[in-house]
C-alpha cells in the first residue's frame, strides 16, 4: 500500500507540474510561428518561461489544478476499492503540499472541503481489462477551459456557421465553431477532444478520453484522419491567437473519435482544454504498486524559453498602486502593463459580496486581480504564493460595473476580457482591464513578493479570499481601454468574419 501511495502522489505532483513531452514539443513549434514582439509573441514566451520554472520548482504550472480525473484499468482480481482509497489520500496529500489548490466545493452550501475530497471529488473512472498491470492516467483539466467545453445537437443552425447536419460536414462546422466560441477564455492557443456520438454523458466523457492521444499520432480511422488535419488547418486561419490577443497560433491539437448513437440523437462532444494540457499516465506492477512505466512524460525536458526575460513590444507603461485616473486614461487598448504595489484578489465569491457590503480596504485606485492563487503557511505562520495567474474574468461581468463605480477601482487584471457593461464602466470611471497570461502561475507568483494580508479566508477558502499582495513587475496587457475599446470584441469579430469566409470557402 506504502508504495502505491508513493507512486500515486509522484504521479499526481509530475502531472501538476512538468508538461508532458508532446505538449512541449507543440509549445516550441507555436513559439518559432509567432513574432516575439507582439502580443501573442510577448504571451507565448511567458507561457515558455512559467513551463521550465513549474518543472525546476516542481510547483504547479497553472493555479486552477482543475478536477482530478483518473481512468484506471486493472487486471482481474485487483482490489478496486484499495486503489481509490489510495488515490483519495493521496489527493489530499498532494494539495496539503501546494500541488494541488484546494478544488472541491460544496455545491448546496459553498464550502471548499480544503483537501479536494467530496461527493464526485476526485473523479476516478474504473475499468478491468485482460492486461497483468494497472494502468492510472491522471488529467488536470482547469476550470476556464472546462467551461468552453460545448455539445451539440445536429442538425443545428449556429452564429456565424449557418447550418450544421448530420454528416462530417456538420461535425466539422460545430467543432470550428466549438474553437471560435473558446476565444481567449479558454486559454488558447489550446488542444481538443471531440467524440462524435453516443448520449449526452458518454460523449462528452468520451471527448475527454480522446485527449490522452498522443498529439503527433494518426487517427486510425482514415475519415477522422482527415477530419482532424482539416480542422488543424483552418482553425489556425481564425486569428484568435494566443491568450485571444490575435495571430495565427489558435489551436495546437485536435483529436476525434466516434461512439455508436441513437437514431434520434446526434451528438458532437467538444472537450477544449487549455495550452496547460497536464495529462499523465503510469503502469504500476499489481502486487507492489511501484511505477514501471511512465506515459507521456518527458523524461529528459528540455528548456522552452529562449530567453530569462521576456520580449518587448515597444509599448510598455511601468506604474505603480494605487492608480490614478490620469494613469489610467494615458493607456490604450495593445499597451503593456508593468506593475507595482499592492493588488487584491478577488473572484466569484467576492464579487459577490461587494455588490451588497463594504469593502474591507480601501480600494480607491487600487487593482482588483482576478486570481484564485495556490497558497501556503509556513512554520511561522506566514502566506506564501505557491502559484497565482489569472481566472477567467466572464464569470464577474454582472458584478463588476457597479463595483468599479462604487469603490473607485482603477485596473481589473484577469483573462479572456469582460462584456459591454464593464467596458461602459471603465470608460465611465475612468479605468482598465489588463489581460494577464493566463496558466502562467509560477511566472505571476514570482511577481509577488509579499503576502501582507487577507480577508474571509474561513468564510471562501483559500481560492476565493481576498489575498492583500505586494506585487513588483507584474506584466499584462491593455484588452480594454478607459476609452471604449476593446481588443476582445475586435478579435470576436474579426474571427467570426474569417470563420463564416473559411466555411464558405
């Protein structure tokens, strides 16, 4: 059992935080394709540099450690409930050492359990076969990108696509609709799984079982070979880029495969994951539970980063916390954000309590991070931040306007960009939204150098508190302006336009 355990946690702790060789081979080709002088350029070194510091500080990659899933084959004879005892002590172990961020809330009464243990936390997906190994694959799929998973029902008519049958053509429409819809909230440039069949539950599981693939396989399938290079192709042709700041790099992978369905239903399953795909598998001897093999790992990793720094883009701005209005009303929409001072997170459950209370500080200038950072206590008491990008900032749009009117503050840092009502307030009050590099937890974490406080700590949990930060050259980029614009309605359109020429062509 010891060993068990023991290969189980160095599973869980190496897929958090070292990528496996396939992604990293897909991260360096999308690297040498992009200028480092824009802003996809400037974003994809940062995501280069965040892989080899996760990896050397063996810390998690990407915040958002998602919901532990596990796929487990076993020979026959093998103990199953064992083996998810394991696996369960194991996950909390893991987050008790800031591996893991503590996931798992309940969904009546909205308390994190703290150790990512709960009805359906983790999930673990059994399966006997006639092989003498277990097999455990581990993927850690993020919230942000968990939420542009999307299902179709053929026949659809769909928003710049038209309509979508039940045939080939109509899976290729949906899954090119499945990458536009992604835009920069699910953290492109990113990989899919797609299962075209079976129920809405089994598809949308199979979908994520194709994200095991190895990126540079063929599809046995000659049809669904060629489905996912035509996918490839043209998906790349949207321009959403990476972090949806434009260019070239949108999708790194596509894998499909197909389930037998019902005459009546017709279902394409899209898992869209982002360019943090953290997925690991090992075989384990059956008696002693030790690691025989690895699957996907890159054993011998490589530096992705060509560089310690990362690359300028002519139009930087270095400022300092708390904001003034004539800060803020000096940058424009492509601009680059150097920050330092204080900053607070703040997330859903935040958010949420501002509308109708207080602040507990005094947030006049000050710079609201949309982050749910990994942290942890030491010996005497202090925080430290283990990992710390952005959340995706859509889930705040109801909130935000009137927060910003009603406490003064000045930037709002986060991804994937906010809606018209938030850029109406920032134009109002006279504010910013920067778009942070989102899965880029060690490279942000290393940006703050203090932990001076934080507030319902008991009431949230450790995602959703309000972490008081002291932050020194933290880098994001101007997405929305004090002026009305916004590159995330002008990328939006500008894909939907080269998506409507692509399905026309």
């Amino acid at each position: 059992m010891q060993q068990l355990r023991d290969s189980l946690l160095q599973l869980i702790t190496e897929t958090a935080t070292n990528l496996p060789a396939d992604v990293r081979r897909a991260l360096r080709r999308a690297g040498d394709l992009e200028r480092p002088d824009t802003q996809s350029g400037q974003a994809l070194s940062i995501i280069q540099l965040n892989v080899d510091m996760a990896q050397q500080n063996v810390l998690p990659i990407c915040q958002d450690t998602g919901m532990p899933t596990f796929y487990v084959h076993t020979p026959v004879g093998v103990n199953q409930i064992v083996i998810r005892k394991a696996i369960e002590e194991m996950v909390a172990e893991a987050t008790r050492r800031g591996k893991l961020r503590p996931n798992s809330v309940d969904s009546v009464t909205g308390k994190n359990s703290g150790l990512n243990l709960g009805p359906g936390t983790p999930v673990i997906h059994f399966e006997q076969w006639e092989e003498d190994e277990i097999e455990v694959q581990l993927i850690l799929k993020g919230g942000g990108c968990e939420n542009k998973n999307i299902q179709y029902s053929l026949p659809a008519e769909l928003e710049h696509v038209g309509r979508a049958g039940r045939d080939l053509e109509g899976v290729y429409r949906c899954i090119l609709h499945a990458v536009w819809q992604a835009q920069g909230q699910g953290c492109s440039a990113g990989f899919i799984g797609v299962c075209i069949g079976g129920d809405r539950a089994s598809g949308y599981d199979a979908a994520k079982q194709q994200l095991f693939r190895d990126l540079d396989d063929v599809n046995p399938d000659p049809q669904l070979a060629e489905l996912e290079a035509r996918v490839m192709e043209n998906a790349n042709k949207l321009n959403i880029g990476t972090m949806g700041f434009g260019n070239g790099v949108t999708l790194l992978g596509c894998k499909i495969g197909a389930l037998n369905r019902l005459p009546a239903s017709f279902f394409v399953s899209v898992a869209y994951n982002c360019w943090a795909f953290r997925r690991l598998g090992v075989r384990l001897d059956p008696q002693t539970g030790a690691i025989l093999r690895w699957q996907f790992r890159d054993e011998h990793p490589q530096r992705l980063a060509r560089s310690e720094g990362i690359p300028t883009t002519g139009r930087e701005y270095r400022l300092t916390a708390p904001l003034s209005e004539t800060d803020v009303r000096q940058l424009r929409v492509g601009d680059v954000v150097i920050l330092d001072g204080p900053m607070y997170t703040g997330r859903d459950a935040l958010h949420k309590y501002l509308v109708n209370h207080d602040a507990p500080v005094d947030l006049r200038g000050a710079v609201l991070y949309h982050c749910g950072p990994v942290m942890l206590r030491d010996e005497d008491g202090r925080w430290h931040v283990k990992a710390a990008g952005p959340t995706t900032s859509i889930r705040e749009e109801p909130y935000q306007a009137e927060i910003l009117r009603k406490f003064g503050v000045r930037a709002v840092i986060g991804k994937g960009g906010m809606g018209r009502r938030t850029l109406e307030a920032l134009q109002e009050v006279g504010a910013v939204y920067l778009n942070a590099v989102g899965g880029a937890a060690q490279f942000y974490a290393e940006k703050i150098r203090e932990v001076t406080g934080v507030h319902f700590l008991e009431e949230f949990g450790i995602p959703e508190a309000m972490w008081h930060l002291q932050a020194s050259g933290f880098v994001a980029v101007v997405t929305m302006d004090s002026h009305g614009n916004s590159l995330h309605a002008d990328v939006e359109r500008e894909s939907a336009g080269r998506l409507e020429a692509v399905l026309a062509g």
